[in-house]
C-alpha cells in the first residue's frame, strides 16, 4: 500500500473520519485530509511526523521509499552580500521522504552569485537541514544579526569564517567577540541544490 491507501485503513481501522483527523489537526474541514487519501496532496515532513504519532505508527509505517512528500520554500537567502532572510512562504518542493528524516529541512531560493563555484547559482533553490552545528568547510545558512548569509563556514582562532566560493568576494572573519556581539549563529546545513533554469 501506498500513504494514500495507508492512511486511510488507519484511519477506518480507528474509527474515525476525515473530518475527526481534521479537528485533531486544526483545519476547518475534512479537504485536506480527502486530498490526501485521493492522492492529489501529500502533507508536509511536520505534520507527516504527526500523522505517524496520531496513529502510533513510525513515519516509515505510513510511507514507502518511492514516496514523496513536500518540503516548504520558507524564504532567500544571500549567496553574496548578507540581506534580510524573509521567513516567508514560497511554495513547496517534493523530496523522496528518505532524504526527510530524521530532523527539520526547509528550501531557500539563492540570491546573489558568491557560491557559483561550489554550483550555486542565482535562483537554485538550497535544500537545508535546520541545525545549530555543522562541521568545519561545510555549506551552510549561517544569520549574523537579523540577516543571513549563504558560506562555507570555518572555525578558526575561537572565531567563524564564512568563505565564499566566488574570488569576486572575500572572507567574513569574525572573532568570539563578533559571534556574541552580532549574535552570529549557523541555521542549518546545506545538503543539496536543486538547479533552476527558469
């Protein structure tokens, strides 16, 4: 059985209806969840992890490996110069749900041409795992203030360097002093780019 199939035996075997998941998730009616048991929507990774906890069933139960689910666009993010990250919907990308799992991932639309020589260019879409850490010359979303910034970060001295890999640019070096004064903070890792031709 496919999610469509599955989640809809659970929740006959249950006992309940489209509109009883509905209430328990907080939307006004039973479409949505008519959507996903016709096939026509699939639920995002938060509420995937849900479905599976409303059921008490692992996310693995309710899906197979061939599925996809979708992965919101949350906002931009520089490749260049820092700009405002707008915390703001874009739309949506599927991803098969084996690469969904085991943490929070979010997409963001790449502005500015700093991250051409790593393939990333301008419009790309960077899919992102939320995470406070990563290790030292991997890619990552990294805020500086209220402001974010897409680098190959460093750690070097008891400081951060975000490397560009553009020679255009040059590196943003900050101390411990700077990382506490602009409350410079890593989002997340960045595990693939998706490229866009249009």
């Amino acid at each position: 059985m496919d999610f469509k199939e599955k989640i809809k035996t659970y929740r006959k075997d249950r006992g309940l209806s489209q509109q009883d998941i509905a209430d328990y998730f907080g939307y006004k009616s039973f479409t949505t969840i008519q959507k996903w048991e016709d096939g026509s929507s699939t639920p995002p990774a938060k509420t995937l992890k849900r479905l599976a906890e409303f059921f008490g069933v692992s996310v693995e139960d309710l899906i197979t490996e061939s599925e996809k689910i979708a992965i919101p666009i949350l906002g931009t993010v520089r490749g260049g110069l820092l700009r405002l990250a707008q915390d703001e919907w874009l739309g949506q990308e599927l991803v098969p749900v084996e690469e969904s799992l085991g943490g929070e991932y979010f997409y963001l639309e790449v502005i500015g041409d700093s991250m051409i020589n790593a393939r990333i260019y301008p419009g790309d879409l960077v899919y992102v795992k939320r995470q406070p850490i990563v290790e030292s010359g991997t890619i990552a979303v990294v805020l500086v203030g209220d402001e974010a910034t897409l680098k190959r970060v460093y750690y070097k001295d008891n400081g951060i360097v975000l490397h560009p890999e553009n020679p255009k640019y040059e590196d943003m070096i900050y101390t411990q002093e700077d990382i506490e004064e602009k409350n410079i903070q890593v989002i997340g890792e960045v595990i693939h780019s998706k490229i866009r031709f249009k």
